[in-house]
C-alpha cells in the first residue's frame, strides 16, 4: 500500500509567535524554491476563478447519465464498473453534476441523477428500447424442484410443460428466412453483460457463465429486457487440464453420477434458463458414453441443449436441440465478424434458418448491433435461439 509522506519546505517553518507569519514571508522570499512554487499557486487560483467564471469545461463532453436510489432491490454486483468505458489514456473522469432529493430520512428512497463526463469519448450508444418485451420473472411457480444446499432445479411441471418451453421467449413466424445468434461469457465483464443486455435486441440469445457473481441478478435483468437465458455447462476440452474450465467441469473419465452431481450443482445456480449450452467441451462432447449422461440430465430436467457447432452430430435423446452454423468471433477483426454474419444470412437462404453464437466482446457486440439493426430490410427475421431447436 502507498502511503503519504509529510511535505518537506526546504527547512523553513512558519513560527507560532504574532510575527511568525511575517518572518515566514521573508524567508520564502529569499527562497528561489518557495517564490516559484508561490506563483505557481497563484497561477493555478487565477485559472480556477477564470473556469468558474467561464462556466462548466466539461459542457461539451459526452454524458452517461444514471438513476441514483438508495440501496434496496440492488442491482447486480459491478453495476458501476458497467457504467464506465474504456479511459485508458483519456482524461480522468469527472462528475460534473450530482442531484439527490430524498424523503424523510431512512423511509423514503433516495432519488437523483448523477451526470459523469468522459472527455474525449464518443457518446454511448442507447439503449434498446425493451419497454413490453419483458419475460415473466423467474422462478415460475410449478417449474422448479429442491436442488443442492436447498437450491432450486429446473423441472417438468405436472401438466407436462417443462422450462425449456415456459423460459423461451415467445416467437412468431413471419414467413422470412430465420436467423438466431447465442452471445455468451456473460456475468464476469459487467461493463460487456450489461451492454450486450440492455443494446442488443431482445430476440438475441444471452447465455451466462455459472461462476459468475451476482448470477441471479444478471439473469433476472436480462429477463427484464426480454432475453431468453442459457446456462453455460463447462466441459471437458482436448487440451484438459492445461486448459481447465474450472472445478464444475464435465469430464469425460467421470462417472456418471459424478457428471450429473457436477450438473446439479451447475444448475441449481439460478432458475429462468430455458436450457444449456457447452463452454469448451471439444472432448466431451465428441464422446458418446459422456453425452449421454449430459443429455440424460438436460431430459429430465426439461431442458433444451444448444452447442456452438461442436456437438453438431450429437443426438438430443428427446430433448430440444440446436448447434450453431458458425461461430462469428473466431477472429477478432471487424471484417472477419461481417463476413461470418454474411455467412449466416446465406446459410439462412438456402436452409430457412441459420444459427450463430459468439462472445460478448466489444467489436462482437458493436458489429452484431450494426448489422441487426438492417437485417429486417434485407429479407430475414431475427429469432431467438429457442425457436430453432428440434427434438431429436
């Protein structure tokens, strides 16, 4: 930790007699170190009293502004770092305007706006406007059973709906080639959760690491803005254990009741997911005994499984199933991204649907909010993932 040091004044101390101030005076003159640093004071007093004068500096900047209440229904943990862009090698951040009202105190919540300028930024894009596209929050009565630690799972209700269908997001065909996108890593960046949450269009696919903090909350927002919710399920890649998932990951030498241990307690993370989809899993998914397990929990929890292409010619044993066509971020390069998302659109044409996924990194996300936004008015309808998957 840093600490402060006491400031030095070239050996000179003002004394605490009725002349001291004046004897304090005379030495600094005499001191070539303390007449300079005097008129440098000077000089940064005048230049305050001129941008007070003048007004606020930072008028022409871009503004973020943000609701400011009193902790209640608390939002999910990183909401703040969500809220700041990327200042590396810009001018520090400043508030320029804090406005708080409240009630009487400790009854009535504080309400307010802050105003925080980036100078130099660009203005953020806005928001979608996800006003009536809400989902029913989770959990829904009848859908759940007692899990780990007295969690919640996801289960058959008695009439014989199951999550994956009350979860979804409602869809209704217009006739047009269909095209869904999965974007996830979701709940470890706030500032990228929150962005791909509230930016991108509710028919977009939102899937989210179980490890992450907050989890529930940032599944119930998402929900709020209409997204349809996947649960990532690590498994086992080919180069395990240079490159481990974590301690939850689905291993292909396991036993099956240890994977479906590891399932549960995955699952019983947070509820509203309609169903799974791999993280990693290059091995596991390519091995047959392993699949089953996972598909046999995903079917009796009345999941659906979606992959990211991996697991394409794997079985669903009864349960809802898609792969994605093509993974759009695979290289990190604006270009790269257009002409995968190309590739969906003509993948779309000649099949009538076309599945995407990809991860919620910044030019991923500001290259799918570009393009989506024209989709419509090049023939093609967007749908959420849900919508695409088929038993088999």
């Amino acid at each position: 930790m840093f600490s402060k040091k006491p400031l030095a004044y070239a050996g000179v101390t003002a004394s605490a007699s009725p002349g001291g101030a004046s004897a304090f005076m005379a030495a600094a003159m005499r001191n070539p170190v303390l007449s300079v640093g005097g008129a440098a004071l000077l000089f940064v007093l005048a230049g305050a009293g001129v941008l007070l004068a003048a007004g606020d500096p930072h008028a022409g900047d871009p503004i973020v502004r943000m609701p400011v209440t009193q902790p209640g229904a608390a939002p999910p943990p990183g909401w703040k770092e969500a809220l700041a862009p990327d200042t590396m090698g810009a001018a520090p951040v400043s508030v320029t305007d804090l406005q708080l009202t409240s009630g009487a105190a400790d009854t009535a919540p504080i309400q307010g706006q802050a105003v925080i300028s980036f100078p130099g930024a660009p203005a953020p894009p806005a928001p979608v406007d996800h006003s009536g596209q809400a989902l029913p929050p989770a959990p829904i009565a009848g859908f759940t059973s007692p899990g780990p630690g007295g969690a919640l799972l996801p289960a058959i209700a008695s009439d014989g709906r199951t999550p994956a269908d009350i979860y979804a997001r409602p869809f209704h065909s217009n006739g047009k080639p269909k095209i869904a996108l999965v974007i996830g890593g979701l709940g470890l960046n706030a500032k990228a959760t929150r962005q791909a949450i509230e930016q991108l269009p509710a028919d977009i696919t939102l899937s989210f690491v179980p490890y992450a903090d907050g989890l529930q909350g940032w599944i119930d927002l998402a929900r709020q803005n209409g997204h349809e919710v996947l649960l990532e399920t690590p498994m086992e890649p080919a180069d395990y254990p240079d490159n481990d998932p974590g301690p939850y990951t689905l291993l292909t030498g396991a036993q099956p009741k240890e994977n479906l241990g590891k399932l549960d307690w995955l699952m019983s993370r947070a509820v509203g997911y309609f169903g799974l989809t791999n993280y990693l899993g290059s091995k596991y998914v390519t091995n047959e005994k392993a699949m089953a397990t996972l598909m046999l929990g995903v079917r009796q929890h009345g999941l659906a499984f979606i992959d990211d292409g991996s697991a394409a010619r794997t079985g669903g044993g009864g349960a809802p199933r898609a792969s994605a066509d093509r993974v759009i971020d695979d290289q990190l390069a604006s270009d790269a991204i257009d002409n995968q998302l190309l590739g969906l659109e003509v993948s779309a044409l000649q099949n009538g649907q076309a599945l995407g996924s990809g991860f919620a990194y910044p030019v991923t996300l500001e290259e799918v909010t570009r393009w989506v936004a024209a989709l419509p008015s090049r023939g093609y309808q967007l749908a959420p993932a849900s919508a695409l998957t088929m038993r088999r």
